[in-house]
C-alpha cells in the first residue's frame, strides 16, 4: 500500500509513525515533511495547502491513500480536489471543514442546533464590536473566525483589553483575513478537555481524550501558543462524561451537518470546557487531529487506526459501537519551542539529541519544526521544533520521563514546560 501523509509538523510525524506500526511494508510518503518524518518516509517537495501541487504529487506516486494533517489545505477543498481524481483521502470535504476554517459557522451551527457552547455574537464591523464590548460582562473572549494555528482565541480580563483586541483584529489586522470576522463570547470558567473522534458521518470512535496546555510558561503563564504540550488519559474524563459528550455534542453536530448538506468524514476534535458543575460546553472544533494531542494519543492506542482511516477515506461505514481500543498507558508529551517563540521564533541553531534517548520504546521524538543541513547535523526550522513523547504506567510516571528526555535534548534557546500534566498529577495525589 502507498500512502501519503500532507504536512510537516509533530502531528504528522505521529501519523506516520502509527501508520508504520499498523502497516509495516507500506511505502509512505510525506508533503512537505520534516527531518523527522524523512525517517519513514520519502518527503516530497511543496506546500501543503496548495491543492493542485498536492493532489499532482499524489496521483504521480500512485498512492492508495491520503491522510490530511492540518486544516489548511482540508479548508481549501484538497479532499474534494482527490475525489475528482479518484484518489481516497482522509478528512472533511471544504464545506465540512467549515466546522473550523470558521468559527462564526460553527458558532451558528451549534446555536441553532442546541449544541451546548458559549454565548457569542459575530463582527465585521470594529464600531459593533465596541458598542457590545462595553456592555459585556467581564471577562471575555475575543476569537478570529478564520483560521489562525491555534492562537486565534484572546482571553481579555477587561473590556478595555477586548476592545484593544477587536480593534488589532478587524481594524490592524493582526491576524490578517482570520480577523476580518470576530466573535465576542462569554468567559467559561472549568477545565479544559480535548475529545477526538473518527466518524464516518453518521457513526463514530472516540479516541483517547487528552488534555492540551497552551500557554507558554508553567502555571499556565505567558502568551498562548498552538500548544506546549498535552497528556492523556484525563480522569475527569469518566464514562459518564464521554456519553454527555457523544449525546450531546458529536450525534447532533454530524446530524447537521449531515442535513444542510456538508456530510463530515474524517476526524472531528471536540475541544470542551468542564464545567465545574459536570456540564459540558464546546469552545471549538476542529476539522482534523490535534496538535500536540496526537503526539499523546496515538502512542497509547494498541494499533488499528489504519484500517479506520482507510475505510472512512474510501467511502465506507463504521459498525455503530466500534472503538480503537482502550488506552493501553498513560502518555504525556513535552513540546520544544525555537527561541523567540511565538512571536518571532529563530531558526537555524544546531539540535542536538542524546544517541540512546530513542533506543527507550516508551520514548518517541517526533519531529516539528526541524530540517536536515547539508553537513547531516539538526537544525532548528520552526516555532515548534520537537514533541518529546514518553508513555508509562500513570501520568506521572509518563510526565517524569518526558521532562527527562526533554532536558537531555539540546539547542540554543530551547524552551519547553515542566509541567505537562500538573493537574491530573494533582488530582492523583
């Protein structure tokens, strides 16, 4: 089987490397790829969201299979480019992927349909946008609607910081045509919880869920970024919370989009806010895996997501109840970042990696943003450069030897959490 994965990044990397474990004969490509993925595979040149320049490549390496990592190229029509040419593809068609390339979509979509989220109401105009700030309840958050890697949502503790906010995104354009479009929604207050599942857009299989650390610093401090790091099992994830989820958000969420004619196959990331009375509320979804989740997740699993990729991405159903199987560990990931990230990340400092840190099989380096220079070394080639991977027995346990192999990695200005899992090892003592 000839598969390809699209994309360059830590997520990818973890495709690959479970795509491998179920398939060890495959021969894989990635676009663009990494120096990392350049290890299972043979990274082909270009863009991921350029649709024609992808869906060319694969028709010329004659794959069997596309798998799409980022949402990029997924909300710009790459699945439907690949079904036109006859090739199977993993992820939401365009107008499925809405679900996330616009949160002003999938805001109305989930108050129209009952689905349990925030409060908001949606901007274009900066003038609008200032008249409800200053009669909103404090605090708040401000969003892009548009896509923005994961750095689009602005918690303001004030209503003069969400007006500044507003004002950077509809008038400066800070982020550029993500912030044309601006929600205002309510603060909630809870824990935040990532839920995964695969669907064929009627059923699907909740995967492992995970919980993602987005600002930069210990104690959740500092500016947010894609993601510092995430770990999974989560306990408050219990049986009983799954089945308010799956009931309450993925049923109704697939069944409408089913009815307005955006039927979604592929994986749809639920991210939620716990309330600290049990209930539930969607902050967003996301139209593919996450990142750093899946970095996380895949690890634990005990194999089989091959063949589910497979038979969503040709057009089959999934039997109603079908699971990829419990979590067989615990796993936490450690995220690297370059220096300056992420505003303004450096690349090109050499990367050093201990030659036996690998060799331990409950320790996964996956690759980000890294690239090979011309004398062989490891360089630095983005914000987010390596998510050191480490499974145990418990969180703990896990989040200990994450730390470990993340310390004894070296470049210059590397910075990275030491705290990955502080609440659930919190709540385990």
């Amino acid at each position: 089987m000839r598969i390809l994965v699209v994309g360059g990044g830590g997520r990818e990397h973890a495709l690959l490397w479970a795509i491998r474990r179920d398939a060890p004969q495959a021969t894989l490509f990635c676009l663009p790829g990494n120096a990392g993925t350049a290890r299972l595979a043979t990274n082909l040149p270009g863009h991921s969201s350029d649709v024609e320049q992808v869906a060319k490549a694969a028709a010329e390496q004659r794959v069997d299979l596309v798998v799409v990592g980022p949402e990029a190229p997924l909300a710009a029509g790459l699945v439907d480019r690949l079904a036109k040419a006859g090739i199977p593809a993993f992820g939401p068609t365009a107008s499925a992927a809405r679900i996330e390339s616009s949160k002003a979509f999938s805001k109305g979509l989930m108050l129209d349909h009952g689905i349990p989220t925030a409060q908001a109401r949606t901007f274009t105009d900066l003038d609008s946008a200032t008249r409800y700030i200053r009669q909103h309840a404090e605090p708040l958050v401000v969003k892009a609607s548009g896509l923005a890697a994961g750095k689009g949502a602005v918690v303001c503790r004030t209503r003069a910081d969400a007006e500044a906010t507003a004002s950077g995104m509809l008038k400066d354009r800070s982020f550029g045509t993500a912030g044309a479009e601006i929600l205002v929604e309510e603060y909630l207050d809870g824990e935040e919880l990532s839920v995964l599942a695969m669907t064929d857009g009627e059923h699907f299989a909740v995967l492992p869920p995970a919980q993602d650390h987005k600002r930069l610093q210990d104690g959740d401090h500092g500016p947010n970024t894609g993601g510092m790091g995430a770990y999974s099992p989560v306990s408050i994830a219990s049986g009983a919370l799954l089945t308010k989820v799956a009931d309450q958000v993925f049923t109704p969420t697939l069944a409408a989009l089913r009815d307005m004619g955006a039927p979604y196959r592929g994986m749809l990331y639920a991210g939620l806010m716990v309330m600290h009375d049990g209930s539930i509320r969607v902050i967003e979804f996301n139209c593919r895996f996450g990142d750093p989740e899946a970095q996380a997740i895949l690890p634990v699993l005990p194999g089989g997501v091959l063949p589910v990729l497979r038979m969503i991405a040709e057009g089959g159903w999934m039997p109603p109840g079908h699971t990829l199987g419990d979590a067989r560990c615990a796993a936490v990931t450690t995220v690297l970042a370059a220096a300056g990230y992420p505003d303004s990340p450096r690349s090109g400092a050499p990367i050093s990696v201990p030659p036996g840190l690998e060799a331990d099989p409950a320790v996964h380096v996956f690759h980000a943003g890294t690239t090979t220079a011309s004398d062989g070394s490891l360089q630095v080639a983005g914000g987010r450069v390596l998510a050191v991977t480490a499974t145990g027995p418990t969180v703990a346990a896990a989040a200990e030897k994450s730390r470990a192999a993340a310390e004894a990695i070296g470049f210059e200005g590397k910075q990275f959490r030491r705290d990955i899992g502080w609440r659930e090892i919190s709540r385990r003592r």
